[in-house]
C-alpha cells in the first residue's frame, strides 16, 4: 500500500512513543549508574534528510563531540549522539560532577564518560525500537570523536559505507534539578532498512 500524507502524522507519532519508551529506559539506566535521580524530557522526534543533520547540529564546520556505531540485524543502519562542546561541559558538570573541558580538552575519563552515556541512550533507543517491530537489532561497540559535523559525518560514509537517504532525530534533553543539556540523537537507516522498520510498526507503504 503506498504511503499517503495522512499517513505522516501517524508515522511520526509511533516514532515519538518509540522516542519516549527510550528516553525512560535511558534515565532509569543512568540513574542505575550514577546512583543519583536523572530524568529525560519528553523528546522532539522528526524525520529529516541526511544532508540536512550537520545544520541541524550548528552547521558542517562546528566542533562536536560524536559517539557513532553501526546497528546490525534485520534492519541495518548507523547512529550518531552529537553534542555541541557547550552542551557536553554542562552534562559533564551538572550529572557528572565534573569540572569539564574548560580548555576546550577533554581528559579520558571525561570522554569515557561521554561515549558510556551515549553507548547507554543508543541501547534505550535501539531496544524500544526493536520491542516495537519484532525485529533483531544489536549495536556494535561505539566510536567516539571530537570535531567539525561534516567531518565526523564524512568519516561515518567511510567507515560504514552508503548512508540511507533520511534520518530519524530524537532531540535529548537530560534534565538534573534545575540544569538541562542537549544532544541530538539520530537512527540512520540503511536504504532496505526504512521500508522493514515502517511495516513492522504497522505504517502502510
């Protein structure tokens, strides 16, 4: 069946409970970590073209950090947790306690840091996504980077090979009393995979 416009809302609306079932597992998961309460906002879920993510993380030439891995399964594809520097200090220091990065350096506890909460929110995402549509899906060990967007995408068509034409971001809000930090978190499915994804959650194409 082909996939009408009014069909978008309900896309996306399944989407944003696969976005919210992953945000919970997340904030229980760091919460078990840290041993300290941490909550997530409700998050922003689109869909959007590839090309259009490094702008949405301040433009091709911003310094981020990137935690990136390959998804394996039924429905292969990529993810990527980008963070702007600023964005990742007051995570470091309102949830993690650390006095982070104030010379633009990141030592490798604090890096580790990074690349756990990031390895934590894409196994919250990927396993409400993969209860939802019955599909097997594992993430490989992630990687992680400090530098500009377009590079570190770049990097990613290299290392993983084709990316699919359209990403899914779930905007990520960490929320520790009264202090909040921001990521950008996307599912980059491989071309086959989309189609896979959108009948197993019951979207018609």
């Amino acid at each position: 069946m082909k996939l009408f416009r009014n069909d978008e809302a309900f896309k996306l609306d399944v989407l944003r409970e696969v976005g919210n079932i992953g945000a919970g597992n997340a904030a229980t998961a760091l919460s078990t970590l840290l041993n300290k309460p941490v909550d997530m906002a409700v998050p922003t879920v689109n869909l959007l073209p590839f090309e259009a993510i490094a702008e949405r993380v301040g433009g091709s030439e911003a310094v981020v950090i990137a935690i990136f891995l390959r998804v394996e399964g039924d429905a292969p594809g990529n993810m990527f947790f980008i963070i702007s520097r600023e964005q990742a200090r007051r995570l470091l220091r309102d949830l993690l306690g650390f006095s982070a990065g104030e010379n633009e350096e990141y030592s490798e506890l604090e890096l580790s840091a990074l690349n756990e909460i990031g390895n934590i929110l894409a196994g919250s995402y990927l396993s409400s996504l993969a209860d939802f549509t019955g599909l097997r899906m594992s993430p490989t060990v992630p990687s992680l980077a400090v530098d500009m967007a377009g590079a570190i995408l770049s990097y990613g068509l290299l290392q993983f090979g084709t990316m699919g034409d359209d990403a899914l971001l779930i905007e990520t809000t960490f929320l520790e009393g009264q202090q909040e930090a921001e990521g950008h978190f996307f599912l980059i499915p491989d071309p086959e995979s989309f189609e896979k994804l959108f009948r197993a959650l019951g979207v018609p194409i």
